[in-house]
C-alpha cells in the first residue's frame, strides 16, 4: 500500500485582511489530477493543510494517525467506494465526528438525497473550481 501525504504550506496573510483559521483536509479520491487542483485551491484561498490518499484504504490509514478537521471523500473509486467509506468512518468512534463531504460527477438530485440521508455534510460536483474550493467546504461546516 502506497501511502501519499502532501501538506500544503500556510498562505501569509494579507495586510489588513483576516485569513481563515488553518484546517487540515483529507482528499480521499483516486485521481492524482484532483489531488494537485485541490492542494492548488485550498493553499491559495484558504491557507489550508491538505493530506491526499488514493483509495479508501489509503485514506483510512491516515485519518487513524493524523488529526483532520474535514474529509472530502470521492463517491466512485475502485475498491471501497466513498459510501461504504463514509459507513466505516461513521462506524468508529475516533473517525465518527469528522465531517464529510463527497467530491461526485453523479449530480442528480436523488442521489444528493442519499448521500445526505447517509450524514454527508456537503455535496461538490466534479468538475468544480477549486478558488471556491475553500468557501465551499466552510459554507457546507459552519466555519468563518
């Protein structure tokens, strides 16, 4: 098992302007590509840490060992896929309390419905622009 962890560096602030609070996000999804636009995306607007994973197995393994504030979490992936992830996270009582939210290409909205019913916190459809990446996930958690 391949273990990928890239955190991104914190962003300085801007004179005069209040930055968010920095956050460490786990990406579980098995494209490298969404990897690299969302480090991009969350380092640029918000500062934020962002550790990566390729599979469920991967991403797994990670939030056992490090402390994260947030998960976005790829519905389709080979192996165990982003739900049946979800029912694992959801099953412990030291991953239960994470927030999730899925990163999909199924946007209709019957399935949004279940993925909510299933205690996702948010929902982003692929593609999405990862400037308003940050916002997003804040507006989906309650953070300022």
């Amino acid at each position: 098992m391949r273990l990928s962890v890239k955190i991104a560096k914190d962003r300085p602030k801007s004179e005069g302007t209040e930055a968010m609070p920095t956050k460490r996000i786990l990406l579980i999804d098995d494209e490298v590509d969404i990897h690299r636009i969302t480090q991009v995306g969350l380092m640029m607007e918000a500062g934020w840490e962002l550790l990566t994973a390729q599979s469920s197995d991967e991403g797994l393994v990670i939030v056992a060992s490090e402390s994260v504030d947030a998960i976005l979490l790829d519905v389709m992936m080979p192996g165990r896929d982003g739900v049946a992830t979800l029912q694992l996270l959801q099953e412990s009582p030291n991953t239960q309390g994470i927030p999730v939210i899925f990163l999909t290409a199924k946007a209709q909205s019957a399935d949004r419905r279940r993925f909510y019913a299933l205690g996702a916190q948010g929902v982003i459809t692929k593609p999405f622009n990862p400037m308003t990446l940050a916002s997003q996930i804040s507006g989906f958690l309650g953070w300022q």
